[in-house]
C-alpha cells in the first residue's frame, strides 16, 4: 500500500484577531496517499486557497498540524510545486527567464544548455514560444496561467499543487492541459493536488474528489471515489455510466448544500485579471519625464 504523503490532523485556521477573527478552515482531517491525484472543489471563499497553502507552506494552521512524508511542514519547499491562482510571474522577466528561473532552482547543476533545452520544452508544451520573450504584462490572462502551468511543470516537483491552474483557458487549452498534468503526474508517479470549481474537470482528473464545503468554519465534505480507468478519453467519458453517476452525485451534494448558484457564478468570474505590478509610464508620469517624453 501507498505511503500516506501529507496528513491534515485537527487543523484549524483563522485569519484576523480579537472581534476580527475569523476561522476559516475547522477541525480539518485529510490523508493524501502518495502517488494519488486528489480534487477538492468548492464555493468561492470557502478556503479553498488557504488549504492548498497550509501545504505549500506559505501558511502554517493555528491549531493541529500539517505534515509531508511525516514531517511538520515549515515553509515552502521544492519538493511542493505550486500553480498559483494568480500566476504570480515575476514582473520583470519574460516568459523564457520566469521558467528557466525555476529550472535552475532545482537544478543548480544544470549546464546553460540544458537549463535551456528543458526551459523551451515546457514553454512549447504550453504553446507558448512564439512569446518567449515576453513580459507578464505583455500577456493575456491565459497565457499568464499557461507560463505559470509550465514553470511548476518543468520543476517535477515531487507533489503537484494546483489552485484552480487552468480557469482563465479556453476549453480547448484546458482540455490540452489537462491531459499534460495528467500526463507528467502518471509518467512520473507524482502526487497531485487540484483545487477546481469544475466538477467534471475533478472527475475527469482525480482518484478521488472531496467537496469543501461553505466557509467560515468549512469542513470537509464525504470523499467520493473516481474508479474509473486510466488514461481516461473525455468523449468517451461523457456516456460512461461511472462518470455520470459520480459527476450527478457531487453536483447533487453541491446543490444539495443549497449553494450551487455560488458555484456557477463563480464560474462566470473565474479569470482574475491580476496586472503584475510594473510601474509604466502612463500610470508615473516621473517615468515618462525621465525618458524625455513628457
Ligand atoms: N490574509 C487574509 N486575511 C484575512 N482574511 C483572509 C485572508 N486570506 C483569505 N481570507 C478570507 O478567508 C476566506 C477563505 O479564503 P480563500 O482564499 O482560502 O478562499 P478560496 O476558497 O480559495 O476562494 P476562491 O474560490 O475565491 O479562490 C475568505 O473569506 C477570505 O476573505
Ligand atoms: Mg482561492
């Protein structure tokens, strides 16, 4: 049997202090067997976010203990690769530099060549190099996504962290990367963690789905198990019987909890349009001045 690779025991986390505070996640219990690839869907604000951090390590809980191959999670580590929600590119670099920086974190051995080899690969995964040279601020929302999906993608880190990695695509982009992740995680028998709002992308990807449900105070609904075979054709999925019923039966629990309009809405407003953070010269006219264009 499988290692348990991350264990959730008793684990509370509020934000905030005194009147202020707010507890977020309650008394949560959670295994991840290592090598599984698990979903967790859930309404928008339920804590979706704050839980993938408590494994990435940018948050530690308030009360209980997060552990990784038995071990206190204290901070972040390469061994977590995390797609954020927000793409979070470093403003500066384009999208070769952004990905190739990852690279070379984990392989700080790597010759240039190499570096470079294994860069373009990712980035021509993501359809992306004709914009190699690009800044963040130079690309749509989807794109963005896209260089954040190659640059966790070439780190092969050892658990794949994924906070709803592929909202801001086109269904025919996401579809590619879907089977991509599916793809890596599979050859390589990594650990994967996906936070979706997409029931059928979950039932489509995970061993097993866990609906968080409604925040503050949210708590982990009952797990369903996705036994269905592997690789898994998405045509042939849609008039499987399995699928269906499994994908009925979350849907159901989701409305169930009298919040499936939240979902959909959600939906609706999934592309954060987050603009990195570069000061240009229309937004400081002191730039503007300095090149002489004032
Ligand atoms: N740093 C913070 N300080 C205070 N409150 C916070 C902080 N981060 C998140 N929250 C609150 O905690 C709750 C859960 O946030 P979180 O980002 O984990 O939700 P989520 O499920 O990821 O939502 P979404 O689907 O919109 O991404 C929200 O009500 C949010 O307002
Ligand atoms: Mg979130």
């Amino acid at each position: 049997m499988s290692e348990n690779i991350v264990e959730f025991k008793n684990v509370s986390k509020w934000y905030g202090e005194g009147e202020n505070r707010t507890e977020v996640l309650s008394n949560i219990n959670l295994t991840i067997k290592e090598g599984e690839f698990l979903a967790i869907v859930g309404f928008t604000g339920s804590g979706k976010t704050t839980l993938i951090n408590l494994i990435s390590g940018l948050l530690e809980p308030d009360e209980g203990e997060v552990l990784f191959k038995g071990k206190p999670i204290k901070g972040t580590s390469h061994e977590r690769g995390i797609i954020f929600q927000n793409y979070s590119l470093l403003p500066w670099l384009n999208v070769f530099q952004n990905v190739a920086l990852a690279v070379k974190e984990v392989h700080p051995d790597w010759s240039q060549e190499q570096i470079t080899e294994h860069t373009e690969r990712f980035i021509e995964m993501v359809h992306l190099s004709p914009a190699k040279n690009k800044l963040p601020k130079e690309l749509s929302g989807g794109m963005r996504q896209r260089v954040s999906v190659a640059r966790a993608l070439s780190m092969d880190p050892e658990m794949l962290l994924m906070d709803e990695p592929l909202g801001a695509l086109d269904a025919l982009t996401r579809g590619v990367l879907q089977e991509e992740i599916l793809r890596i995680w599979s050859a390589n028998r990594r650990t994967a963690l996906l936070i979706t709002n997409d029931v059928d992308e979950g039932v489509f990807m995970a061993d097993r789905i866990i609906p968080l449900n409604p925040g503050p105070n949210a708590t982990l609904g009952p797990e369903y198990m996705i036994e269905l075979d592997r690789p898994r054709d998405k045509k042939a999925l849609n008039s499987d019987p399995k699928f269906k019923e499994v994908r009925t039966a979350i849907l159901n629990y989701l409305v169930d909890l009298g919040e499936a309009a939240k979902l959909e809405k959600k939906a609706e407003f999934i592309l954060p349009d987050y603009k990195p953070m570069m000061p240009n010269s229309r937004s400081f006219p002191f730039f503007r001045r300095k090149k002489g264009r004032a």
